[in-house]
C-alpha cells in the first residue's frame, strides 16, 4: 500500500548558507520597509482625496502598518538568532510529502516516525530516521 509520510528538510549551517540566510532575511526586511513607506504615502494621498473620513483610514493603514512592523521585529530576531548559531546547526527549512511503500510486517513505529532529509550547501548529505 502506498501511503502519503511527511518528509522533514532541514539544513546544516555552514558560512556560506549563513550568509544566504542573512542576505534573503536582509532583502526581505528591507522589502517590508519600502512597503511600510508606500502605506504612509498612500494614507498621506487618501487623506487629500477627502474620500473617506480620515479616522477610518488611519486606523485601516495603522492596521495595515502594525502587521508589517511585527513582520519586521520577526526578521529582526531571526537575523540575531542567525548570528547567534553555532556553524553545523540544523535549521528545518521545510516539510514535504513522500509517497512510502507500506507492507504486511513493516515496523509501524518506524514508520511514524518519518524521515529527514540533512542538506549542506544544496547537497543532500544524509537521509535518516527522525
């Protein structure tokens, strides 16, 4: 029988992954910034419109504005945590689902277990049992 067993990715921290992380966690703090400043300039050209009454629309884009500064403190704490781990760490990156032959006999808790997939630097370096 085949049956559908979630599969666990993690990556080993080397410079070179460190780095990458920093960069992408970097690019995307700064995307949230450039975001933020078109939700102020934004607010500043509805407020001239006069369309809609300016208490409603400050308290929408403060919504809005709130949402993407906690996005930005999470990336902040993830680039110090990223700072912080030791090289050969494991970071789980993702989960994906693997179709796993099932037969008579099979070890169920082995197979509830599931696996992990161990990369370093893009290559998979190991396969094991969680």
């Amino acid at each position: 029988m085949k049956v559908l067993q979630t599969v666990v990715v993690k990556q080993v921290l080397t410079e070179t992954s460190k780095q990458g992380l920093l960069k992408k966690y970097q690019e995307r703090k700064f995307q949230l910034q450039k975001e933020c400043h078109q939700l102020i300039f934004e607010l500043k050209k509805q407020e001239k419109s006069k369309k809609f009454p300016s208490e409603s629309l400050k308290k929408h884009f403060g919504n809005e504005m709130n949402s993407y500064k906690e996005k930005i403190k999470l990336l902040d704490f993830q680039i110090e945590q990223l700072h912080i781990l030791p090289l050969g760490s494991e970071l789980k990156e993702t989960e994906l689902q693997s179709i796993v032959d099932l037969n008579e006999g099979d070890a169920w808790d082995g197979f509830l277990s599931g696996k992990a997939v161990i990369i370093k630097d893009g290559i998979v370096v190991e396969i094991r049992e969680r």
